[in-house]
C-alpha cells in the first residue's frame, strides 16, 4: 500500500525554514530546520547533481534526515506532496522537481508519484466518475505570431499527437476549431468539459511579473491574454470556491511556456498557481521555456498513463521518467499543481467494464466515525464511536445481483444453494434484478475469485469499516440518508427482497444503493470462534480480523427486508458461521 507522505515548508523563523513530514493516519515526525541560504538552481538541466544538492540543502538537519530514512524504510513505496506555505514565495521559484535523494529522482520515481499541494479554503473536487472524460484540444495558432517574436504552432500535428496519446475509449476528444479565443475557450469549456489541453504560446513578463497567454481575437491574430483575465473567465464559468465542487472541469494541462512561473515575492503569481486558486483540482504547466519535443512526448506519455490507473501524480512522474530515459531536454520543466490529496483524478478502473461486472463507486481516503456511542437499545460490540482512517477503494454501488452471480454460475460448476431460491441453476426472471441471497461466505468468496480472473481486477469482499464507511460517509449519520428514520428509503418489514435500485432516496453518501435493508451483506472481517464473544474488539484495526484463511464466524452487516426498522441502522452488526446460507444474506464486491 502506497503511504501518503506531506513534506511542508514554512515561512522563515530565526531558526530557519521550519519542516514537518507527516503521513496520513500516522503520528507527525518531529520538526527540523533548513538553516542555508536559499540555492540556486535552474529546472533546464536534466543533472542529477543539481536535484542532489537541493535535497542536501532541504535535508541538512539530521532530524530530518532521521524522519526520511524512517518514512523510506517503512514506506518503500510513498506520495510525495511537497507543501509550501504561501507566506514563504521565496520557495516556490525552486525546481522542486529536481529532488533527487541520491537514490532516485523523486519526481521521476514509480514509488513515489509527486505533487505540488496547495492549500487554501477552497474545496477539493470529486474525482471524475462519468464517462466519457471529455477533453477539450484547443491550440493556440494565430496567424501574426511573428509580431511577437513566437514561431507558429503546428495544430494538426498536435491534435495528432493528442490522438495517438488518449486512446483509451472513455477519452472523448473535442477538437476545438481556430481562432481560439478566451470567449470561445469559455463556450468550449460550458459543454460539460472534464480536461483542457490548451497548447500555446506563454509568458511570465519580467517588468511586470504578470503571466501572458498568447491566444487569438476573432480574426485569429495573437491576442496576450493577462492571468487575471484567463482566471476572471474560469471564476466566472466555476462559479467560486463555494460552488466548485460541482463543476466538472478538473484539470487544465497547460503546454505553454512560464505558465508555472513563480516570483519569490508572491506565491500566487504566476498563471498556474492562481488556476489553483480559482478552483481547479489540478494544473500541469511549464516553469520555464519548454522545447517542443519535450513539453509533447511529455503530455503523450502523461495521458497515456492516466488512463490507467486516474492519478495525476503517478501520470506526471511515468512522463517525466519518459523525458530522462529519451535524453530530452527540460524533464524538471512540467510543473504538477495539485489541491487533491490523493490526485486521484479519474475515479475507478479506466479499462471498460465487462456487462456482468459490478458497477462501482469511488470511496475517497479520509476519517469517518465507526460504531455507536453507548447507549440504551444499543449492543456493547457496537461501542464505542471511534475514528478509522482508511486508504482509498471501490466499492459496490449494489449488492450483487441474481443476473451477475447467475453468470458465475453458468461459467463455474459452484454449486446452488436450495436457499438461494432458484429454478434449478437459474435464477427467476422476476428477480433477475434483485440481489442475491443463500450464499455462504465461501460462496461470496469463491465469486471474488472468478471475477478476479476473468476481469484482471483484484475484486473481494469488502472489510466492516469499509462497508460501514460508505454506509454512513464521513460525517457519522445513523442511517445512510441522514439521522431521522424514514420508511420510505429502503426495504424492510416485508416477505422478500425488492430491485436493488427500488429506493434511490436512500442512497448513502458516496453513492451507494441498499445498504440497509432488502439483503445483508457478508463483509471479509472476522468475529471469532466464540459466538458469545469477539474475538477482535473495538476500535477497529486493520489486524488478524481480515485474514481469509482464519477460522471463525464472519460479520455481516445492512439488515435484511424482514427487519423491523429499530434493527436497521450503519452500526448494526451481525455474524454467523462462513458456511452457513440463508435467504436473507447476500453481499457486495469492493476493489482496492
């Protein structure tokens, strides 16, 4: 498992420049100090000498220096999201993205995917669920770009190159026609735009520190559009800090010269930093002057990349290793702004999904509240309320359905349980779209498996808390849709189970169907040999309690549609032998 480690630089004290290394979930290392001049450095050299002696001024203090062997020994693989106070700007100028620790280039390492993270009370935005991701080209060409100095830009062959890299069928590619204007890039981007690819000419204008894009007015002559007024258009089409999260456009990727620029008096100078602050999750932009060969087999390789796995660190780091490996100039010159703490940018498996397979939800890294404050009415192994932080999953939108698990069937000779309610090895066409039920743990198991391997992706069941997590979001409701009781948002008091879509008004907080009610769920985690007595107590840890191979009773949870709704509730949980069917119980497949 990936760690998710924050190196964060504060303003100047008498001591020096304060730095703290955290990792999410864990205890914070002690502080150290940078007590050196500041460097100075250039992103244009592709020497490893210089990232040396960057991370040789950054690591200086031996405190420092013991916390990074600690994280590298524990965490072999380990994000990297370098945080610089925005009251230090003298700081952001540096080429970060040299970082070499002697063993490996930081930036261009697969274990350890790195970021710039800048935070601010804007809200970072949800990964991208829907499909297509729409991507926006828009190449810059006026007709008058000598008038500037700037050589013309060949659209075609760029539009080309962005074929060629988003191959990928849930890439829809929108090819944004000349002349590019900032009005009609605004027109473009309301069309339910995920991405911008913008491919022009930059700026940073050293009289007046202000950024510069060379776009074009409607007769396609070049136009210096200012940063303040491409961030007045992005603000306008956002809405603000306040209303973000709901837009989609969620990464600019700027293949233009100085648009990740800094000027060590203001750490919101420059054009990237100030999309950052207008509400964008992410920006990729060049700090310097990029050469043409560079800044396009680093945006191929990028796209390529994210198209695999959503994540704008690892994408930026495989391009950049890419840069190295092929001797090009500028590999430090690609800048990755990001306010995501995961950079997880594209939510789920981008490989399509095969029609028998379970449709999933993204479950973000983050704390939530598990288990209930003691109380009347309210089981002793459902106490106390704690704080579990887990790392990032998938899980089932639905329960399994009779339709999914009956095609495990047909391919498999696993046996039918009579529990389970069949016409023999098929299930009843009125309840082709219910879920699954009189399945043992083994069963539920033994389904993993042969989705894992007919699917390549790594499905299993999932533990309590991520189940309870998604139940209930992060803000500890008792009920998925809230803390009041409402008949009308699942299945209960009934004879037999409903569609899994049936309720939508009980859908929990990251998206997830039938929580409660209709069917329980078996989870991976274990109660113990004893049915009396746990044998693994709160709070929760991640520990012996999911081993597959234990022996024990294993907890399921969500009630079941002949529950009362005073037995229905996130918290609730229950637990039988792993062999044992009944025509109550089901489950829900979760992916890492």
């Amino acid at each position: 498992m990936i760690a998710d480690i924050e190196i964060r630089l504060f303003p100047r004290e008498e001591a020096g420049y304060p730095v703290e290394m955290t990792v999410t979930g864990e205890q914070q290392l002690p502080r150290g100090y940078i007590t050196a001049p500041l460097p100075t450095l250039s992103s244009n050299s592709n020497d490893s000498a210089v990232g040396q002696t960057l991370w040789q001024w950054l690591m200086a203090d031996p405190t420092l220096q013991l916390a990074w062997a600690r994280l590298s020994g524990q965490h072999p693989q380990r994000r990297l999201r370098l945080r610089l106070d925005a009251a230090a700007p003298e700081l952001h100028p540096l080429p970060w993205e040299q970082l070499h620790d002697g063993a490996s280039h930081l930036a261009a390492s697969n274990n350890t995917p790195f970021s710039r993270y800048l935070a601010g009370p804007w809200r970072p935005q949800p990964p991208i669920q829907e499909t297509p991701v729409r991507i926006l080209v828009a190449v810059a060409n006026p007709d008058n770009l000598e008038k500037y100095g700037l050589q013309p830009i060949d659209g075609e062959l760029e539009w080309q190159l962005m074929n060629a890299a988003a191959t990928d069928p849930r890439f829809e590619l929108i090819r944004m026609e000349s002349p590019v204007t900032l009005a009609r890039l605004e027109t473009g981007l309301r069309q339910g735009i995920h991405i911008l690819h913008l491919v022009g000419h930059g700026q940073m204008a050293r009289s007046s520190q202000n950024a510069f894009l060379y776009l074009a007015d409607e007769a396609n002559q070049a136009k210096p559009v200012r940063d303040s007024e491409f961030v007045a258009m992005l603000t306008r089409l956002l809405g603000g800090i306040d209303t973000v999260a709901a837009a989609s456009l969620r990464l600019i990727y700027l293949s233009s010269c100085q648009t990740a620029t800094r000027h060590p008096a203001d750490a919101f100078r420059g054009l990237a930093p100030q999309l950052i602050q207008a509400g964008i999750s992410t920006v990729v932009a060049m700090q310097e002057l990029v050469p043409v060969v560079t800044a396009q087999a680093f945006a191929r390789t990028f796209y390529e990349q994210l198209a695999h796995h959503g994540q704008v660190d690892a994408a930026a780091n495989r391009a950049r290793a890419h840069i190295l490996t092929a001797n090009l100039p500028g590999a430090a010159i690609p800048v990755l702004f990001s306010r995501l703490r995961e950079n997880q940018l594209l939510a789920g498996d981008y490989r399509p999904r095969l029609p028998f397979e379970p449709e999933l939800v993204y479950i973000p890294a983050s704390p939530f509240t598990m288990g209930h404050e003691p109380g009347a009415n309210i089981p002793d192994h459902e106490t106390p309320a704690h704080t579990v932080t887990l790392p990032a999953y998938r899980l089932g939108k639905y329960p399994v359905t009779n339709e999914q698990y009956g095609e495990f069937i047909r391919q498999t000779s696993h046996p039918v349980g009579r529990e389970m309610g069949w016409f023999g090895r098929s299930p009843m066409p009125e309840t082709i779209d219910h879920p699954v039920v009189g399945v043992s743990w083994y069963d539920a198991q033994a389904y993993c498996q042969w989705l894992r391997q007919v699917t390549g992706r790594p499905y299993r069941l999932p533990s309590e808390a991520e189940w309870e997590k998604a139940a209930r979001g992060s803000d500890g409701r008792l009920y998925p849709w809230g803390n009041e009781w409402d008949d009308n948002c699942c299945h209960h008091s009934q004879n037999g189970t409903a569609p899994v879509q049936a309720y939508p008004s009980g859908v929990s907080p990251h998206g997830c169907y039938d929580m409660l009610g209709n069917a329980s769920e078996w989870t991976n985690t274990l109660w113990g040999t004893d049915p009396a007595q746990p044998s693994y107590t709160y709070p929760y840890q991640v520990d012996e309690r999911e081993a597959q191979e234990s022996p024990g009773h294993r907890l399921f949870r969500g009630g079941t549609f002949a529950d009362s709704p005073d037995r229905l509730r996130c918290t609730a949980r229950s637990w039988y032998a792993p062999d044992h069917r009944h025509r109550r119980r089901g489950f829900r497949v979760a992916l890492a």
